[in-house]
C-alpha cells in the first residue's frame, strides 16, 4: 500500500477519495494519485506548506478555471492542500524533442493565461521591480567581473524604464519545460504557477533559458513576443527585470551568476 504524505488522510476523508498510485515528491510538494469516489474521478492531491506562493496557487487557477492550466477541483487555504485535476506526469513538455514546437506550446499556453487580468490580493510586480532596483548599488559591487557587474547595471537601466508601467495580467511566474503536462481535455496543460500581477514580458524568461541554447535566444524571443502580441522593446525590458531577480538571488546566496542568464539579457538588450 502507498504510504500517505503526512496530512493526506484528513482530505481523503473530507473530500471522499482514494489513493490511486504512488506519492511524487518535488522541492515544495507532495503529490498523491486519487480517485474521487463519487463518479470515479482521477485526480491529485497536492500537500504543501503555505507560504505567499502557495496562497496564490489557488487563487490563479481558479481565475483560469482550466482554460490552458490544470483545473483546481478543491482547496484548503489554512495548510495549501490542493485538489488538482489528473495530467499525465510521465509526459513534460520537457520529453518533446523538438524544441521549436516546444517552444510554440509554451508561447501559446502564455497567451491565453497572460491574457486574464490578475484578481486581487496576488503579489505585484511594481512593488517587486521597486525593491530589486533598490538593491542594486550595493549587489553590484560585489560583483567582480567587469563584464557580469556591466549586464547586472544593463538589467538595472533596462529594469528602471519600465517600471513605471508594471501591468496587471496575471502571470505564471514559472512557465518552464517541466510545468507543462500532457492532458486529456487538452494536449498540453500548465501546472504549478507562482502567480504575479504584471507584465507578460516579466513571464518569458523560463522558455528562454531551460533547455538552454544561446543561438536560439534570439529567435525563440520573436516566437514568444509574437504570439502574446507584445511590444518587443518592453518585453525585452521586463526579460531584463527578470534576469536581475535572479542575478540579485544568486548573489544573495553567494552562488556564481548563471551563464544562461547573463547570455540572455546580453543578447535581448543588444538587438
């Protein structure tokens, strides 16, 4: 018999399932298979501890109701638990060898979640942008490297036009290879958001640099601000803003500035 996540017998009981597989572990969640036992329905039930991203987990896919991400069946806001919708997690969009058409999927299923206005309550990007933006006299001054610490300040410049101008669509925050399953009612479907209110430039970044290849920068950023409608020159920013969160990160954790990163603002704020 699969052993329970702890906590997972509580819902199995409230909202009538039972298991149906072993139990995924990833870096925030467990997820068990499920039947629901009124009409047989498979889904999932996702255990995780609530914190600013999970509040909002919910509040996104309800504000999608399924239309190009899993579909939210149940939740409980005091611990985070989730009643998901059954995808298929033996098929990422990760596994499609073609990066091009891998591409295309993560552009079109941005299009359709970008194009909602966020709900309320979620975190915003302007407050995010205004934060960063404060850090970086200080941050870049550890940099060492003349070349890292000159995109670092691009970022920054390119951060601080837009921010004015923040947005208010609501965002995925992680839209990368591995958040896309296969589904039934659809191909491909996202899971796993980290929902923010703003720009949809801001949302990018992901299919920029999983599966990285710097020679494909270039045009998988025309795929993308092609299919979400989007001004190039701002998306182009707000892909800057995004790098600089990370770059930010990584100096916070004393880790080296990732290549892929660096290699991606370069390369968008010198078209």
């Amino acid at each position: 018999m699969t052993r329970l996540p702890a906590g997972a017998g509580e819902f199995l009981d409230r909202w009538g399932l039972r298991p149906d597989g072993p139990v995924r572990s990833g870096a925030c969640a467990q997820v068990l298979p499920v039947v629901v036992r009124a009409g047989g329905t498979p889904a999932v039930l996702k255990l995780q501890p609530p914190d600013e991203e999970t509040a909002g987990e919910p509040v996104a896919l309800r504000a999608w109701d399924g239309e190009g991400c899993v579909r939210l069946l149940a939740d409980d806001p005091a611990s985070g638990t989730m009643l998901l919708e059954r995808l298929d997690a033996e098929r990422p969009l990760s596994a499609l060898a073609d990066v091009r058409a891998a591409v295309g999927v993560i552009a079109g299923l941005l299009a359709r979640l970008t194009a909602r206005p966020a709900p309320p309550g979620l975190r915003r990007l302007g407050p995010l942008t205004e934060a960063m933006l404060a850090e970086v006299p200080a941050a870049a001054r550890t940099v060492r490297d003349p070349a890292a610490r000159a995109v670092l300040l691009d970022c920054a410049g390119a951060a601080a036009e837009v921010a004015g101008e923040p947005g208010d669509r609501l965002l995925h925050w992680d839209l990368h290879y591995d958040n896309v399953l296969a589904g039934g009612r659809e191909r491909w479907l996202a899971i796993d958001p980290k929902p923010l209110a703003g720009d949809p430039g801001f949302d990018l970044l992901p299919a920029l640099v999983n599966r990285f290849d710097a020679g494909a920068v270039a045009w998988r950023f025309d795929l993308l601000t092609e299919a979400l409608a989007l001004d190039r020159a701002r998306a182009a920013a707000w892909t800057a803003a995004r790098v600089l969160q990370n770059l930010l990160w990584s100096l916070e954790d004393d880790d080296p500035l990732p290549p892929a990163q660096l290699a991606v603002a370069t390369t968008l704020l010198r078209r």
